[in-house]
C-alpha cells in the first residue's frame, strides 16, 4: 500500500510538471509570437516613420508659421507627378511670398532697412539670404537653403550634362539675385526704380529654375501643360 501511494503520489507530480512544462511551452510559444507580431509591427512602423520624415525634412525650411500662404505638402510617394509637385511646391510659396512682401513695401507696411524687411525676404527665400536663427548653428555645417536641397534632388534626373549644368548655373543665379535684393532692403534710402528692379531679377530667375525643376521630369507635352497650369505662379 505504501508503495503504491509513492508510486501514485510520485505518478501525481510528474503529471504536474508535465502540466507545468505544457503550460510553460504554450506560454513561451504565445510569448515569442507576440513578440515577433509586435516585432514585425515596429519595424514596419520605423520604416514608414523614416520614410516620411526623411522627405518632410528635406523640405522643412519650406514651412513657416508666420504666413498665410504657406504650402502644405501632399502625401508623400514617388511617382514623377508627385515628387515634381513636391519639389516645385517650394518655389511656389517663394513666389507668393515676394510678391505679399513686394505689396507690403509698396503700400508702406514693411518699412526699408527695418529687421521686419529682412525677416520677410529670408522667410520668403527659404532660408536661401540668411538663415533663420533657429537654423543658424545647423548652418554652419550644412546648406539650408531650400534650393540647394531641390537642387540635388533633381540633380540625378537629367537627360544630359548639360541640362544639369545650366540647372546649377539657374540656382545660384537665384540665390544672387535673393541676396542683391537683401542689399536693396536694407537700404532705407533705396529708390523705388532699385526696389522693383530688385524683385523682377528674383522673379525672373526664380521661373527660370523652375523651369530646369520641370525638365529634370521630363514629361510628355500633355503633362507638361498640366504640371505649368498647376503651378501659373512660376510659369507664365
């Protein structure tokens, strides 16, 4: 009898630890597959997180808080339509903005050689005159101005050299012109004649690199119509 109730209790615990290690497997198993679910989960997320915030941040001296006609990005892929909306979209706040700041001046709002003028412009440039204080140390190591990052994104895109050539040669044709008109803001004693001179050079160079932005696409005539009516501010 009493080997027996040994056999049994000793029977009795080993039936519990095989109830345990079942317990245990089904627990490392349920364990393991929710960590790999969670796993695959937040390297999908981290994927998608790095992919919108690397294009955002490309373009983020593009924002401002302070204008009401800041552009507002559109969904981010890489389809040619929408990656030549995306990086004409810069050019466009540009060209609204000076054209806000150039009527302002006019009408005797923003008053030459004042901080508020200079402000103005290097909001409106993009960070492309002076950068902004924000951005000052960041700017002594790397290149703010939202051009020279337009620039290099379409860089790769061209059919020929000298496409690419004369699209570098359009950027810092633009950035001069930004920083004659700079020269021209600060001046309180500027004459009206400087002023808009001034502001036709940006214009003018402004549409030109827009159009070496357009090329780099290479769109058919039909889109190529359509991608100009979409943006009448930088091709007229």
């Amino acid at each position: 009898m009493k080997k027996t109730m040994r056999t049994r209790s000793r029977s009795s615990d080993d039936d519990d630890d095989d109830g345990r290690k079942e317990e245990e497997e089904e627990e490392e198993v349920e364990t393991f597959s929710f960590n790999d679910t969670n796993g695959r989960r937040r390297r999908r997320r981290r994927r998608e997180v790095l992919a919108f915030s690397f294009a955002v941040l490309s373009f983020s001296s593009a924002s401002s808080s302070s204008s009401s006609s800041s552009y507002a990005f559109p969904d981010v892929d890489f389809t040619k339509q929408s990656q030549s909306t995306f990086l004409l979209g810069p050019l466009k706040v540009t060209s609204l903005r000076l054209r806000a700041l150039r009527e302002d001046i006019a009408r005797g709002d923003v008053k030459l050689g004042s901080e508020e003028a200079t402000a103005r412009l290097r909001n409106a440039t993009l960070d492309c005159t002076s950068a902004r204080p924000a951005l000052e140390a960041y700017a002594n190591v790397r290149d703010v101005c939202t051009l020279s990052i337009v620039s290099k994104s379409v860089s790769k895109k061209y059919a020929n050299d000298e496409a690419k050539r004369r699209a570098a040669e359009r950027k810092e044709a633009t950035v001069q012109a930004y920083a004659a008109l700079e020269a021209v803001l600060k001046d309180a004693n500027a004459s009206e004649e400087q002023i808009n001179a001034a502001f036709e050079s940006v214009g003018a160079c402004v549409r030109k690199f827009a159009e070496s932005v357009l090329e780099a696409f290479a769109f058919d005539d039909d889109k190529d119509a359509a991608k100009r009516e979409e943006f009448p501010e930088l091709f007229r």
